[in-house]
C-alpha cells in the first residue's frame, strides 16, 4: 500500500490596518481586513435593497457571523426537517470607505460563505454569487470602488431550497476585505507536500500559484520560508516565476526544501510550523502570506485499515450538521472551538462534515487540537428533490471541487474526502444518471479531485443499501444472496457505509479489496457498532448526530435531532460516558437512570431511537428504576447506601458490551454507588447522591484568555445547587442575566431541545437545573462583570477581564 506523507498549510492571514502598503514594510503589502463588523439587517425580501442610495436606517445593526433563521419563531406548521423554521430571504447591507492607498491594486471582497445561496452587489452593481452556500467565493471591486464616497455593499440571502436539514440563513461565516497588487498568489494557491518522512528529515515540496503574470517578462522571484513550532527557521527555497506564460494563473513549483528531525502532527501532539511565502518583483515584495502547517503520514489498507504515522488509528468519530446549538450555524470559532474539546476529553478523536465543508476556523481548530476530519462536499448528487444548490448540481460540481479541495488541501485534519452521502440508491433521482449506480460519477469526481490533490484517497457514503439498490424496507434485503455490497462502494477508494455494521464480513466476501469506513453509526445501538467492527482491519466509525442539532426532527415539539450522546448546549447525557468508556483506557464506570424507555422508529431505513436517562438519585420514595452502568471494566458492584444490591460482569456480547443493565433498583433517599472491577481490584467509581432543595445559584466559565477582538466568546454555565453545593438537575425557575461592561450577550440557552423559546433576551429558564449564557467581546480591553439571579435562590456574580 502506498504511503500518503503530506506536509499540510493553512492560511493564517494577518490584519493589517495602516500605513497601508509602506514601501519599505513588507509585512503591509498584503491587508486582509475582517469584514464582519457594523453591518445592517432586514428580513424579508425587500425590492431594491441592493440599490446605493437605499435607506437602510430603521434596519437591524449586528456584526457577523449571523443566522437570521435562528432568529425566527419556531412554527409548528413548518418543515419538520427543516427545524421548524419558515423559509425565506434576509437582506444584509454595510457601508465602507475606502483608502486612496488602494488605488492601482487588487481589492477583493471574500465571502466564505452565504446560505442556503446569496447574491452580492457593491454600490448597486452584482459583483458575485454562490450557488452552493457552503462554499466561498472572491470578486474584485476595484472597477466599482468609490474613493470620494461612502461604498455600500448589499448581500440577499435566501434559505429557500432543497436541504434536508436545518440550513440556518445569512452571513453565517466570515467575510474579508482583501487588497492585493495585480501580481498576487492565487485564490487559495499554495500547495504543499512532503513526499518522503522519516525521523531524521522531511522533504517538502512547496507549489505556488501566481496571477497577474501573464503574458508578462517580470523578474518575480517566489521565495518560502519555513519556521519551526517554536519560531526558528528551519529550511527556504527561491525560485523565479516563469516568463510569457498564457495561463491567467500559473503553478510554480519550487525547489524542494528539508527539515530535519521533523516534529510530527499526531492527534496527541498536534505540531504546527509556519511557512512565509512571499513574491518578489524587481527586489520589491509585492506580496506574502503567512501560514502555518503540519507534517504527518497517513496510510490507508485493507490490511490495517489506516496508519497515522506509521501507527494503527481507529476512526472514534461523530457525523454531525454543523449548527452550534444557541447560536445556529453562525460559525463562532469559539463555539467550534468548545465543541472539539468537549468530544475530546470523551474519547473521540475524529469528525465527519455531514454533508458539507464546514467553515475555515473548524479545520483551523481540528489542526490544532489534533481532530481527524473527513472532509464531505455534498449530501446528494443533484437530487430533485433534496439538491442545496441554487444552480443545477450539472452545472457547478466541477467549481465546487476546484474550490473545495484547493481550500483544504493542506490541512493535516483532513486525511480523506467524501464526494457525498447516501448514494448508489435511487439513482434516477441525481438528474446525472449514469446507468451504472454512479460509478461513472465518481470516477469523473475523483480525476477532478486529483487535480487538485492526488495525495488523499476519496470516498463516497452509501445509503443503508444492497447492491442493485435494494433497501431495508424491502423484503429481499435480509435474503443471503442479497448480502452484497452497493456497486459504488465497491470502486470507492476506500468503502463507506452509512450503518449495516453487522453486514461488512459478508460484504467482504464478494468484494475483499475493500477498505471499510462506518460514516454511521447509530447512538441507539449503544457500543454495538463499535465492537462489531474488524478494529484491526477497519478505519473507523462515526456516530451519527452525536450531538443535538436543530432540524430533522422526529415530531413536535421536538426542534430537531436529540437522540445523541451531548445535548446542543455540548452537556453530556450519562450515554456520552458509554462513548468514553469505549474510545479510552481510563477505567470508569457511570450510572444512568433509565427516566423513560423513548421510542424507536425507522429513518432513512434504519431503526434509530434511544433512552431517556439522567444521572442523579433525586427519586421518588418506594418507586423502582431501571438503570445502566456503562464501564470498560470486568464487573460492576451497585450499593445503596453502603448496601450492596449485586454484581454483574460486564457481556463480551457486542450489543451489550460496556452496559450493563439493572432492573427494578429500589429507591431510597442517600447514596447509590457502582464499584468497577478488574480483577477484583477497584478501578473507578461513580456516586450519585439525593441532593437537597435547590439553595443558589453557582457559575461556570471555560474561556481563560477571552480576547478583546470582538469575536471571541464567553460561555458562562449556571447551575442551581442546594446548601452543600451540589448540583440540583431537577431545579427550576427563571434565570436573569445582568451585564456590565465591555460585552454582550448573544444567547441564552438551557439545553431544552423542545422548549418553544428563542435564544434571546437575557432570560431563561433552568432546565435539568442549568442554564447557560453567551457573551461576546468587543474592540476594548477591560472588565466585564456579570450577575445571575432567579427568585428564591441566592445570586452569583462574577467579573471578567478581556484583554
């Protein structure tokens, strides 16, 4: 099997405000300027809101990232799938000046994102669009930029179309003022790869792409420096650019560089250098990007499944859609950020976007904190009925992929891309019919993607199908000789399957080439999917819907998907400690309490469901209750009160693995303890105990270095607890947020996946005793001080600095 080694760049832009472009200062000949801030807001579809001398005085003032969906009422009479929110269009407007230094260069506006599709003008003229609202795109304004004037810019935004799920609407990721001279790098135009590793050296190979250079003679030199993660600079290069070239942008390799004992990423250790390139004209630098990178291996087999490094990793992941609970789609890097760490510190270590690149900052993030991404570009090809795209999938999938890859490609997180979810099924469906169950398709998808980057492997995620397209809801599915898997998977790079984990060995019979990757898997299975895998020989698994999201709900007044293992406001169900105890060693053991038996159902064809459990031992006197003690270790022993009431092993059964279930516990007011064993030596524990009434109210913070740069965010938790300080879950009443200070509050949130409330104001509700809320820095360093307060309990207060 080949070895994939990639030295991975991520674009890492400095700000850059004045004196703009100094000649003798290098550092400002690029600016790249966030243009999130100080735009206006109007819902609605609103004619000649794109207009220059439009009046936009009584519209909303707000700063980006925004989804004006999230800001809707919930209808009941509204798409379930689409979360209980109307469709429609949202108009956004922001006026600039512009600086007289710019005159003779480059002026970009960047948008990375609009959704579900947009439209941008500046100073009444169109200047962009996309299509596919996932995806980002840059215009040049120089012929339309007004240096005697005030600039406008309007963007229409629409959520109308074809998705599945909860889209959210709006600017909902950052935007960028870019000026640049005419010869430039390109749009997301450096590639980088090390085509040998070893302990003692990296070789690295470093592409540039060059615009503004055509046709011309320029002496342009292309000159990279690397840095080491603790900023020594360890390898240059130079090259000069070619001279005549007919191409409006040119790819430029560069003599190879080494690094010597090279510090690899690694999810443990996830190692970042920098790289500096710059463009020289007539010994002037015309332009430079600084970014930053990693180094790392990864090997994809049958035999092993897949090696990072040279080591056996096992995919432990979650497929999720990328809203951020309180906040909707807006893609805060601080709520990405919070998000990560929490499914870190539970044992996870891989992400798949389902079913759509995720924003910038989420694969900045997952290099830095060490998180494998499989990275997906579309639900459906071209589907008539479930199609995102405001233009024909025919038409734009070629652009999509050019835009995709090259703005990923050097990501370490990223180790393999998915060119779609639930294919190979109803193929008449894709207005691309191939006759082939989309073999044709991918395979044109793959010469594309290896265009752009021939160093990953490529995937697409089945449908839970047979070959020939048989599903589960038809009798012939369970029929031996029907136990094949999809003709699609079979030509796929690697072999990913949405659930019928309990099918790969049979599977694999008729197709043994194959390299299995479980894109689903289902929370209501428990531990199931997991240990029903080959882990020697396989990739990995991602449970689907981990975490809450908003959209494809199963019934009112349900807003969305909650049969998961962490709430939306990231608060673990007692489930979430099943997850560690199968993707860690640390020994542990947690008690869940069986509240309700939830449902089961079929969706998408397959049977999802799941408990409803909490962990504390606030019962009612005399009653009886289920419970679960999920744990990695041999036995469990549960007390009440000092009093043991049994031992239990834990089942080598892999659909009882790690879960061990007690029924008919009697409840007495104190104590209830599990003991985890191995070998009859204590490993872990876990109490619960009956708390009393709910005294006051206790905060939590998780950002320790919360920056004045008004984007960062604050998640302040509130939780009741009763005399001792233990935590009430089963306390209610309304909590008030007052703020002083340089901050905001954005949302509040209590974790109630069925309330019928917004997130707005500076109110809530405790729910499950716990409410949260969300602050956002400004511009100015200083003090915050927050105070909490809900009637009969006592008050919390707590101050803040930004800096």
């Amino acid at each position: 099997m080949k070895i994939i080694r990639i030295l991975f760049l991520i674009v890492t832009t400095a700000f850059f405000t004045s004196p703009l472009f100094a000649q003798n200062n290098t550092d400002q000949i690029r600016i790249n300027q966030l243009f999130n801030f100080d735009w206006k807001f109007k819902a609605g579809d609103i004619s000649n809101a794109q207009n220059i001398n439009f009046s936009d005085n009584d519209w909303r003032k707000l700063d980006l990232p925004h989804d004006f969906q999230f800001d809707q009422p919930w209808d009941k009479n509204a798409n379930k799938g689409r979360g209980f929110k109307t469709l429609g269009v949202g108009w956004y407007r922001k006026t600039f000046k512009a600086d007289p230094n710019w005159k003779g260069k480059q002026i970009a506006l960047d948008f990375e994102g609009i959704m579900l599709s947009g439209e941008v003008w500046v100073n009444g003229k169109k200047i962009g669009a996309t299509p596919y609202g996932y995806l980002g795109f840059e215009a040049d304004i120089a012929d339309v930029i007004k240096y005697d004037a005030d600039n406008v810019v309007a963007v229409r935004s629409t959520t109308e179309g074809g998705s599945r799920w909860y889209t959210g609407g709006g600017l909902f990721r950052d935007v960028h003022l870019v000026v640049k001279d005419k010869v430039a790098i390109a749009r997301h135009g450096i590639f980088i790869t090390t085509p040998k590793i070893s302990d003692q050296n990296a070789e690295v190979n470093v592409q540039v792409e060059v615009a503004g250079i055509k046709g011309k003679e320029y002496e342009l030199e292309i000159n990279t420096k690397l840095f080491a993660p603790d900023g020594k600079i360890v390898a240059e290069t130079k090259t000069m650019a070619p001279k005549k070239s007919n191409l409006v942008e040119v790819e430029v390799p560069l003599p190879k560089l080494n690094i010597a004992k090279p510090q690899l990423w690694s999810c443990e250790t996830p190692n970042l250098y920098t790289a500096e390139v710059a463009l020289i004209l007539n010994g002037k630098v015309v332009d430079k990007l600084t970014k930053r990178f990693g180094i790392r291996t990864i090997e994809f087999s049958k035999e092993f499944g897949m090696k990072l490094n040279g080591k056996k990793v096992f995919l432990k992941g979650m497929a999720n859609h990328d809203d951020l609970g309180a906040v909707g789609v807006a893609a805060h890097k601080t709520a990405i950020a919070r998000m990560m760490d929490q499914i870190k510190a539970f044992g996870f270590n891989h992400i798949r976007t389902s079913h759509n690149p995720y924003s910038e900052s989420f694969f900045d993030l997952a290099d830095e904190k060490g998180i494998l991404v499989v990275d997906e570009l579309y639900d459906k090809w071209g589907s008539t009925v479930a199609w995102a795209g405001s233009a024909p999938f025919n038409d734009i999938w070629y652009s999509n992929i050019k835009e995709w890859i090259k703005r990923d490609r050097n990501h370490p997180s990223v180790i393999m891309w998915s060119f779609g979810n639930e294919l190979q099924f109803q193929e008449e469906r894709w207005n691309f019919p191939t006759s082939d169950w989309g073999v044709t398709t991918y395979r044109l998808m793959d010469v594309v993607a290896k265009r752009y980057d021939p160093t990953r492997k490529t995937t697409v995620a089945m449908y839970p199908a047979r070959a020939g397209g048989i599903i589960r809801a038809n009798p012939d599915f369970r029929i031996k000789e029907n136990i094949r898997p999809p003709e699609l998977s079979t030509v796929t790079e690697v072999a990913s399957f949405n659930y019928t984990w309990e099918d790969y060995q049979e599977y694999l019979k008729h197709a043994p080439n194959m390299i299995i990757y479980q894109s689903e898997a289902v929370t209501n299975e428990l531990a199931a999917p997991y240990f029903g895998m080959d882990r020697d020989k396989m990739v990995g698994l991602a449970y689907w819907g981990g975490i809450e999201y908003w959209g494809e709900s199963q019934g009112w007044p349900r807003k969305g998907w909650n049969y998961s293992f962490f709430n939306h406001a990231m608060e673990p169900f007692p489930q979430a400690w099943l997850t560690k105890s199968i993707f860690t060693d640390e020994p542990l053991v947690h008690i869940g309490i069986v509240d309700s038996e939830g449902e089961s159902k079929m969706w998408n064809d397959q049977i999802v469901g799941q408990k409803v459990i909490s962990s504390h031992w606030n019962r009612t006197e005399g009653e009886k209750y289920n419970l679960y003690t999920y744990t990695n270790a041999d036995e469990v022993e549960l007390l009440i009160n000092g009093k043991s009431i049994g031992v239990q092993k834990n089942s080598s059964d892999v659909r009882k693995r790690n879960t061990i279930y007690w029924k008919d516990v009697p409840y007495t007011t104190g104590k209830i303890t599990a003991i985890a064993r191995n070998n009859g030596k204590e490993v872990a524990r876990h109490d619960l105990e009956t708390t009393g009434k709910a005294f006051a109210l206790i905060i939590e913070t998780e950002n320790t270095n919360w920056k004045a740069d008004r984007m960062d965010l604050q998640y302040v938790k509130v939780y009741a607890v009763d005399s001792k300080g233990r935590k009430v879950p089963t306390a209610t009443g309304d909590v008030t947020f007052d703020i002083n200070g340089v901050a905001s509050i954005i949302a509040v949130d209590n974790g109630d996946h069925l309330s019928d409330d917004l997130f707005t104001g500076n109110k809530k509700s405790l729910f499950k005793g716990f409410a949260m809320a969300i602050l956002r820095s400004t511009t100015t360093a200083g003090t915050v001080k927050l105070k909490v307060t809900a009637p009969g309990l006592k008050g919390a207060e707590k101050t803040f600095l930004t800096k």
